[in-house]
C-alpha cells in the first residue's frame, strides 16, 4: 500500500512539472524571444495600469477616488519643507513607525500646526538668551567648569514723569 501511494505521488508530480513546462512554452523559444516576450508583457502591464480600462461608472469613480488619494499623498510628501521633513522623520523614527511616504504624509498633516511652528535653532537660542540689558555691568566667573557672565549691576533709561 505505501508503495502503491508513493508511485501515485510520483506520477502526481511529474505530471504537475510536465503541465507547467509545457504551459510556460519556455522550452520552445530562445533566450531572445523570452526576453522580447516578457518585455511586451510588462510594457502592457505598464499600459493597463497607466491607461486603464474601465467597465462601467462605478469603476471610474473608484479610480478617481483612490488616484486622488494616492496625488493628494504625493503632493503633500513632496511639498513639506527640508527643516520639517526631519522632524517628521526624526518623530517616527523614534515611535518605531516605518518610513513610508505614506506614514510621513500622514504624520506631517496630522500634525501640521506643530511642525510649521517649531522654532528654528536660532530662535531658541533667543528664547534660552535673555535680550541684552542695558547699562548692564556684567562680570565673568566659572560655574561648573563653564565660562558664564553674571549681571553684577544694570539701570535703564526709564524715568518716571514727574508733575
């Protein structure tokens, strides 16, 4: 019985080998024309999906619908700024999200008030450094192993209006 299951296995397996060699036509042609072959093959895939053809209204507007979510990814993705696209990198990269245009479209405009209003670095040196003091007498000293100014003693030009 188990020789008989093993001959039918056998049997089974070359005929599913003979089938797809012979479906393929490969055996037939030379390398030349398998390459022209599969050229024309991915060129009219290319051409059906470039240029579709659709079966009725319902088709259309279901690919107009999904082509324009797919443009409307792109033109966000290609229209976020250099500064900000390493944020929005730097943020997924840190929560572990892969980096797909997709996921950094969808993060900058979820988003998007934040990443337009980040300071750039020079703004918060600004908000870190006071403005300057004016009148102001300032003295070096050391404070753990950096060198920082102290303000010893300011006044303004402000005076109060006397009546």
């Amino acid at each position: 019985m188990k020789r008989l299951f093993e001959k039918l296995s056998m049997c089974l397996i070359m005929l599913i080998v003979a089938v797809t060699v012979s479906s393929c036509d490969y055996m037939k042609k030379t390398k030349s024309e398998i390459r022209h072959d599969d050229s024309l093959m991915v060129s009219k895939m290319m051409q059906d999906i470039d240029n579709p053809t659709f079966t009725g209204c319902s088709d259309v507007i279901e690919f107009q619908r999904s082509e324009g979510q797919w443009r409307h990814q792109d033109s966000v993705f290609f229209s976020i700024p250099e500064k900000v696209m390493r944020d929005v990198v730097s943020v997924l990269e840190k929560s572990g999200k892969p980096l797909t245009k997709m996921s950094i479209s969808n993060e900058f405009e979820m988003n998007k008030h934040v990443y337009l209003n980040l300071p750039d670095e020079q703004d918060q040196y600004n908000a870190v450094t006071p403005p300057d003091i004016p009148n102001a007498e300032m003295v070096d000293t050391i404070i753990d192993g950096k060198r920082v100014q102290i303000v010893q003693s300011s006044s303004t030009n402000i005076t109060t209006k006397e009546d």
